[in-house]
C-alpha cells in the first residue's frame, strides 16, 4: 500500500515538474493501481474516466485531483473509447454513474 | 558440410530476424525471453532423457529376450512408474508457473504504449505527455516497395519507437476482431479483444529493429499486418517524441 | 420363431430407425444453413419432421420390445436406467455452461453494461411475481408426480391417473406461464449480456418443460391402456427422474438469474 501511494506521490510530482519546465519531456506515466494487479486493464482505464467525470462534477476540470484522474485515463484508454465515452456523456447515454 | 547443416537446421537464432528453416528461437532481447530460453533448455534437458529411455525400453521390448509368461502384476513397478513422471512434471510444472507469473508482472512502468489492432494494420499511441495524444497507423510495406536488404511482409511504414533499458507498459486491444500482438524476440504475445485491454510488459536490453505478427487469424489478410519495433536509447526516444510534439 | 435364451441381455433386431434417424439429422443440419444463409425453411422442417415421425416410430418399439415382448429383463432394466441417469447428468452438465455464462457475465460485469447488474438500462422482471408462482407450480407438480408413482407402486390406477393428470396439467401450466412473461418482458434476446443469457438459461429450461410434459403425456397414455404394472413401470420412472431434474434446474434458476439477478 505505501508503495503504492509511493508511486502515486511521484508521478504527480514529476508531472508538476513537466508543467513547470515547460516543454521538457519527463517519463512518468499512469502508476500500478493495486485495485487492478491484473492482465486485464479495462476496468483501470473505465474507472479513473469515471472518476474524473464524478471529480470534475464536484470541484471543476480544473482542480489538481481531477487533472491526475485524467491524466491517468488519457495513459490507459484508447482514444476511440474516450472518444466514444465523452459523446455518451454528451449525450446522457454513457452507462456508468457520474 | 556442418556449416551447410547447421544453416538448414538453424537451431540456435543468430539475428532478431525470423530466418529459413529456423526452428528455435530468436536471440532474446528482453528479460524475459532470456528466462523463457532457460526454461525451455530446461525442459529439453528432461526431454532427452525422457526419450533416449523410453526409446531404449521400445528396442528392449521388441527384441523380445525379456519376458516372462508368469507375470500378471507388479504393484511396486507401477507405483515406480507412476511417482517418477510425477516428479519429473512438478519440475517441469514450478518453473513454468514461476515464469508465467515473472510474466504478468508490469512494476512502475515509466511509459505506457497502447497498441490497437484492425483489419488489417496496428495502430499506435502514446498518451503520456500531452494533451494530445500522438498515434499513428502502421501498415506493412508491399514487396513492390520494399528496398534491398528488407525483409518480405515483415516491414512496416511506421515503426514503434521503444526506449531501451526502460519499463514499458504496452496495452493491446482490438478495433473490429480479435488479433494478437506478439513478438518472438522479446517475449510477448498479448491478445488483442475488442472492448478489454489487455496489459504487457516489456523492458529491452538492447537497441535493434524486433519483427513480429499478428498471431491471432483475424481475417484475409491476418499475414499481413507484421508489428516492427525500433529499440534506441532513451536520448534518441526523447527526440523523436519531441521532435514529433513539436511539429 | 422360438428361441432359447441362455443370458438376460436383449439383443435387438436389425432396425431402419438409427439409419433414418441420421439422415432426418442430416436434413436438419444442412437445412438449418439453408435457412441462416438462403431463408429457405422448408428443409429445416422436413428434416424436424422425419426426426419426429422417427422418435416415434423408435420408441414405439421399444414399448413393443419391453412391454409387449417382455425383453426387458431385469439386467436390461438396469442398463436403461443407468443410460437414463447418464443422459441426465449430462443435462446437468449442459445447464452448467449455461450457469457459468451467467455468472461469468455478473459477477463482474463488462464496462459497455456500467459495470452493474443488472446493466443500466435492463428492467428485470420481478422474481416475487409470476416466476414466484411458477416455482409453486413446478413445486406442486413434483409432489404430483410423486404422488402418481406411489400409486402405481401401490396399483391405485385411478389415483395414478389423478396424479399423473395433475402433473401434465401443471407443466402446461407453467409453459403458459412463462409463455406469457416472455411475451411481457421489458428486454429481448439482444439486450445485452443480461437478455442472452436470461433467454438462453431460461429458454432452454422452458425446452426441456416441454420435453417432460410430452414425456408424461406418453406416459399418462401408457397408464390408460394398461401398460404400466406396480412392478414394472420403468418408462415412467425414467419421466419422473426428468420430471424433478427439470425441477431442480428451475429452483437453481429462479435463485440465481430471476432472484439474485436482479
């Protein structure tokens, strides 16, 4: 568990960096989620969409939380589901709960 | 002779390359195609003697010099013959669970690669960095095209950019049906289904150009969809991705 | 044409029905291609029909064979109960896949379903409704059912055909029943995970009620023209073993997909 929120403290740290430095390119990418150890990813990708879309309801697109959640959603979901999730949400016919 | 032998029999895989007649494995370039080789030596280790004894059995018994009319049964022979494949299967059945599991391990990757097959070509992309995500489509190079010294429906237009010595997170799913991403020479070969995402891991130990191909049958021309990875050192990955951002 | 028999086991007489049967199968087959890719119907019920008309024609023989010839010795008994239990398990074995499917698919349910069960959208049908009463129907008729075998045992042939009656009566029911609820549902066959599955478990349960009610209506027949004695009766041993075979199959169906489902 705390190596797991290890690695979340550092991908947020390094992306901090990225922003801040401009343009540099740092390797940080979505962290191990202990919640999905396994092959199957599908339900990592689902949930931190969702999680933003319920984050971004209650404190806006633009608060330091949801950014991470998105970010981490923009790592692992192909963009095709993205694409097709966020006309759903437009739509009000996207399946999960926000 | 021996030469001419070992080239039409080519056991040992001297290029990243598959070649004619090559019937073992490529020169591994990653972890954990080094373990898969070991395990796969080890196996043949048993398997010889396993065959040189059960072969030796078959020519004894055939030669017919031992037998013995009054034998009906031998409870200590069959619980011999029953224990020694046994044993000889837990050391084969550890190692494979150990490596199957070493296999699934994906630990704090430091990219993640997403790779989605259609009908018929990969497609690739890259989700770190921006608010845009970088992709691209990689289809094969027709043999009309292709350039000397390039190899015949393993080529592609656009190649996936890997950095060596790095944990990769690759993440493969299908577009329309199933395919399969897989690469001999570093060890994978994930599924590619529609609507999941399946997860691999690679980390390479050395630059190089690694061929591979759709290894689930996904339609006519499932033959013709190969999957080519440039391995190059982090610098040269960083510039290409910028190089590509700034565009 | 007198034989001595030296062993209890029947050894039939050479019979056109298997042979006749394979080709009614044969029909059904490339019949049922003809209708997947051409919509030509006609071979596929050409094909059922001659499988029918051999069900018959067979099991008629048989009835010939043991009731009426007296081959069916008490090895021989044996053996078909045996083959009856052995079909049976492997009916088990067919739900199973089908139970499997089912939790497969809710237990952890796909993300395209909002990762819910039932998915978002599905409007199950209510499992203290109709299908509520349909598990007292099958319920009842297995005490029916039973009711009828002890009569026979005991040689009340009214009491039998009472009983038996009542069995059949209820299994028409039920089909009724279930016949009207599919008609009523909310979602089809092509709703998501959650149709294919209910349609496919239930459906296939649904079959093999009516399987077993044609089962007992045989039998029911059988008893009315005397065939059955208190000691041998081993047709109708065999419908009641289905009969609560079918039963069970429900119970586990209405708890899991009807109750727990939704």
């Amino acid at each position: 568990m705390r190596l797991w929120l290890a690695h979340y403290w550092l991908y947020i740290k390094a992306h901090k960096e990225m922003e801040e430095g401009g343009s540099q390119l740092v390797l940080q990418t979505a962290p191990f989620d202990a919640r999905f150890p396994y092959t199957n990813q599908t339900k990592n990708c689902w949930q931190n969409f969702v999680d933003f879309h319920r984050c971004s309801k209650k404190l806006g697109e633009e608060h330091e939380s949801c950014k991470y959640f998105k970010r981490v959603y923009t790592s692992l979901c192909p963009k095709g589901w993205v694409d097709n999730w966020n006309d759903q949400v437009e739509a009000g016919t996207f399946p999960g709960r926000i | 002779m021996l030469n001419n032998f070992f080239y039409i029999v080519n056991v040992c895989g001297k290029k990243d390359i598959p070649e004619s007649w090559h019937l073992g494995f490529q020169e591994a370039a990653a972890p954990v195609m080094e373990e898969i080789v070991f395990f796969h030596d080890q196996i043949m280790f048993l398997l010889v003697i396993i065959v040189i004894v059960v072969l030796w059995l078959l020519v004894e018994a055939l030669n017919g010099k031992y037998y013995d009319r009054d034998l009906i049964d031998g409870t200590l022979l069959e619980i011999v013959w029953t224990l020694i494949p046994a044993v000889i299967l837990v050391f084969i059945a550890s190692p494979s669970l150990k490596l199957l599991y070493l296999m699934d391990e994906v630990v704090s990757p430091a990219l993640t690669i997403k790779a989605i097959g259609h009908q018929w070509y990969w497609s690739y992309e890259y989700s770190d960095y921006q608010e845009e995500t970088l992709e691209f489509d990689s289809y094969m190079v027709p043999t009309s095209d292709l350039n000397s010294g390039d190899f015949r429906l393993l080529e592609v237009d656009n190649r996936l950019v890997v950095p060596i010595n790095t944990h990769v997170r690759i993440l493969v799913t299908g577009a329309d049906v199933l395919h399969s991403f897989a690469v001999p020479a570093l060890g994978i070969k994930t599924d590619a289904v529609p609507g999941r995402l399946n997860q691999a891991g690679i980390f390479i130990k050395r630059p190089g150009t690694f061929y591979g191909q759709c290894s689930e049958i996904c339609g006519a021309n499932h033959s013709f969809m190969p999957i080519v990875i440039e391995a190059v050192s982090l610098d040269r990955y960083i510039n290409w991705m910028l190089s590509l951002s700034n565009e | 044409m007198r034989t001595v028999l030296c062993h209890p086991y029947h050894l039939v007489e050479p019979s056109p029905w298997p042979c006749l049967g394979a080709g009614g199968a044969f029909f059904i087959t490339v019949g049922s291609v003809m209708y997947f890719h051409y919509g030509l119907v006609q071979i596929m019920y050409l094909g059922v029909l001659v499988v029918v008309i051999i069900m018959f024609v067979w099991w008629q023989d048989v009835i010939r064979e043991s009731t009426f010839q007296g081959f069916h010795s008490l090895v021989v008994k044996q053996g078909i109960k045996y083959g009856m239990l052995l079909f049976i398990l492997s009916e088990v074995l067919f739900f199973f896949s089908f139970f499997w499917a089912f939790f497969h698919s809710s237990l952890a349910p796909a993300v395209e379903l909002g990762v819910v069960w039932p998915p978002q959208g599905v409007n199950p049908l209510n499992s203290f409704s109709v299908p509520l009463l349909n598990t007292a129907v099958l319920l009842s008729s297995g005490a029916t059912v039973t009711w009828a075998h002890h009569a026979i045992i005991s040689g009340k042939r009214e009491e039998a055909i009472l009983g038996l009656s009542l069995t059949v009566f209820l299994g028409v029911l039920f089909t009724g029943l279930q016949g009207v609820e599919y008609y009523e549902a909310p979602f089809t066959i092509s709703d998501s995970v959650y149709g294919s599955t209910f349609f496919m478990a239930t459906g296939f349960h649904g079959f093999h009620v009516l399987i077993g009610t044609t089962f007992l209506i045989i039998c029911l027949v059988r008893l009315k023209l005397n065939q059955f004695t208190s000691r041998q009766h081993v047709g109708f041993e065999a419908a009641s073993w289905y009969w609560h075979f079918v039963d069970v199959v429900w119970l586990f169906l209405y708890l899991c997909v009807y109750w727990w489902g939704s």
